[in-house]
C-alpha cells in the first residue's frame, strides 16, 4: 500500500461505551458510522486494504491533575467554546484499578480523575 489513495477502505474510530465507533469510507463511498463490541472486529470488518486512523491517547500519566496533561490544556486554549470536545487522558492508576472503590490510598493520591467505563 503506498498511501491513502491507494486503500480501498479508510476508516477513522474512537472509543465509546458500547466499544469501538468507526466512520468508513469504502471504495469511495461513505458508510454510515458503525458500533463494534471489540477493536478486532472492527478491522476484521475493514478487509486487507484498509487505512485506520484511531483516536486513543498515546501513553498514560502517572498522575492528572486539573486541566490534564500539558497537550490538553494547550490546545484547549486555541478551541474557544469548543474546549469541552477535548477530555483528559485519566492516570495510569485510575485505569488499572479494577474499580472505584478498588483504589488504594496512593492510587487515589495520584489518580486524581478516574476513568469511565466503556
């Protein structure tokens, strides 16, 4: 595959409760957006000629604090009204608990925002 162009299927996801959201676009055409329970099913459901572009935050922080990790809070700046469409990323804490209550005391220290489930 030699870029965009040249992929029959482009295809852009981001989480939600129910799993993974995409928008496809196959041959040219625009599908409307599809709901899968498991990221595998849905680039099962692209093919062998696809590009996926997935909207996930590349790593974790040790701890969150107000407004997020500096990227967060920058671009939120440049967004006026539209600040809400960014979230923040939740600390690695809070995503490895195995619930709420199941947070120790430095857990609950570092993981100032929980994440929510999907």
């Amino acid at each position: 595959m030699t870029g965009a162009s040249a992929a029959r299927v482009l295809a852009g996801a981001d989480g939600c409760r129910k799993g993974w959201v995409a928008v496809i676009r196959r041959n040219g055409q625009d599908e409307g957006p599809v709901v899968f329970a498991r990221f595998s099913e849905m680039v099962a459901a692209l093919g062998d000629d696809f590009i996926l572009a997935v909207d996930m935050p590349m790593g974790l922080p040790d701890r969150a604090g107000s407004g997020g990790r500096g990227p967060e809070r920058l671009v939120r700046t440049k967004l006026r009204h539209r600040q809400s469409a960014v979230f923040s990323v939740p600390s690695r804490a809070a995503v490895e608990a195995e619930s709420p209550e199941g947070l120790s005391w430095e857990e609950a220290l570092t993981a100032h925002r929980r994440a929510s489930r999907v």
